[in-house]
C-alpha cells in the first residue's frame, strides 16, 4: 500500500505504485477506497510519465472527483452500449482533475491509444481533467 504523507480536507487522495504481474499499477487512494489503474506505457508514455510524476509527490492536494454519471439507459448491465441507443446524457463516467496545487500542469499531447472501454481511465483534451470510464465508449 501507498504511505501517506498527508491528509485533510484539501488531501482527496494520495498515490503509489503497486507493482503486479510486472506491470505498474497507479494506486489512487481517496476517501471510499482505493482505485487501481493499470500504466499503459507503450500505449501513452507520456501520461504515465506524468503519473509517475505525480507519486514523487505523495500526495494529490487539488486532485479531486467533482461529476459522476451513471450508465442510465444507454448501456447494459455489462457496460456494453445498447444498439441504436445514445451515448447520453447519463455519459457513464466518473470526471476529476489531477491538477496538484502549486504545480504547473503542462498540456500532454494526444497519444493514440485505445477505444475508450469500461474501466478506461482517459485526459479530457490534453488534461488535467480526466475521466473513468463506467461503460464502452467504442
């Protein structure tokens, strides 16, 4: 498990990396739990890069989960988009921002990765914002 350095209402979580099966493993520790996020470095090296950044911080002071958004009635119970349906609103998503107070965020450039599935953790734009994936956005 992560330490942690720091916490408090301006703490929302603090981060680690887990390692597993040889593959890093961002471990997001809020106040509900922990969310491990598997590093895709072939896929964007420059997110994980700035991720790894983020650990030599030990902690994410400003980093925080401000929307959440159910599947409603576009997806099934497995996160699969039902045909002909929209993609919301509900948009299925879970949003926040890893920008740490006091630091600088410097825009990542788009890195080509994958179809946005369920569980996939993506930068709105070129970040800070992110978002978690609740459902297959492919």
């Amino acid at each position: 498990a992560p330490a942690v350095i720091a916490r408090g209402d301006d703490v929302m979580w603090t981060s680690g990396l887990v390692f597993g099966k040889a593959q890093g493993i961002v471990g997001l520790e809020t106040n509900l739990g922990t969310l491990h996020i598997q590093l895709l470095p072939d896929c964007a090296p420059r997110s994980v890069d700035y991720f790894i950044e983020l650990l030599s911080l030990r902690n994410c002071a400003g980093c925080r989960f401000y929307r959440a958004e159910g599947r409603g009635n576009f997806w099934d119970a497995k996160g699969d988009h039902i045909k002909n349906a929209a993609f919301g609103p509900p948009y299925a998503l879970l949003q926040g921002t890893l920008e740490v107070d006091g630091v600088g965020f410097k825009e990542i450039v788009k890195e080509g990765c994958l179809a946005v599935r369920r569980g996939s953790v993506a930068w709105v734009g070129s970040g800070p914002e992110f978002l978690i994936s609740l459902a297959d956005h492919g």
